[in-house]
C-alpha cells in the first residue's frame, strides 16, 4: 500500500525548476552496506584440529 500522494506533472514539473542549481549534500545519499558472505565451510585448519 503507497501512503505517499502522487504529484501532478504540473507540481513535478515546477520542482524540477526550482531543483535546477541545487546539488546534492552527503546527507542526501544512502548507501547500503554490502552484505557479508556466510561461512558455510569449514577452514581446513578447524578440520585438522
């Protein structure tokens, strides 16, 4: 379910303009942690012992 209301074109339009000169700031942007890589085996090492 979208609770976000969607915006005329004519709205989208105008935010367009007004966005033009702008630039994005480091809070702006999200980057998502890459995920880590299960160990499934066993290191040989762990087998010997």
């Amino acid at each position: 379910m979208k609770k976000k209301t969607s915006l005329s074109e004519e709205d989208q339009e105008l935010f367009r303009q007004l966005m033009v000169g702008t630039r994005k700031i480091k809070q702006d942007t999200i980057v998502h942690r890459p995920l880590r890589k299960k160990i499934t085996e066993v290191p040989t090492r762990r087998l010997i012992q």
